[in-house]
C-alpha cells in the first residue's frame, strides 16, 4: 500500500467518472478494475532510506562534551516591569497620504 500514488489514483478515478466507462458489463465481472489496473501500473519504486552512519550503541566520547562549562554556574535573576496606560479619548487618527 505504501508504494501506490494517490495521484495516479485519483486520476484515474476522474477519468472513469467523466467517460462513465464499464458502468455495465456484458460479461464477467472485473475485480480488479480501471482504477486498480492504472494503479498496479504505476507502482512507485521500492525505496528504503539509507542510514547516514552506522549506529553505535556505546561512544567513548560523551555528545555534551563540547559544551562542558560554558554554561552559568549559578542561576540568574530577571526583573521585568511593564507600565499599562488605560487612554479615555482613544489616539489620533493618522493623517492621509
């Protein structure tokens, strides 16, 4: 299922809806049909994401090595202060260009 195209599908879907082909049959019944024929046809290739590196289970060099002391010691402290103006009139509208 995941090597089927959706594009293809509902193309070939459109195209059975607007030709109307094969509503009736004189024969015997197609299981596979238009739509799963085109689709069968037009299978996307095989494909498996190759690994960028081997994996390794155990490393003898730690990955937060780099960043050893470079961080702060301590924790610090911030203040913030916001001043809130409630205006009675409204703004100035801007003037036009």
């Amino acid at each position: 299922m995941d090597r089927i195209s959706f594009t293809v599908l509902l193309q070939s879907a459109a195209d059975q809806v607007i030709t109307a082909g094969n509503i009736l049959t004189h024969g015997p019944a197609d299981l596979v049909g238009a739509i799963g024929r085109a689709v069968l046809d037009a299978l996307l290739p095989a494909w498996r994401r190759p690994r960028i590196k081997a994996r390794t289970r155990k490393s003898p060099t730690s990955k937060y090595g780099p960043n050893a002391g470079q961080h702060p010691t301590t924790s610090q402290n911030y203040t913030f202060h916001a001043d809130v103006m409630f205006l009675e009139h409204g703004l100035a509208s801007r003037p036009r260009r």
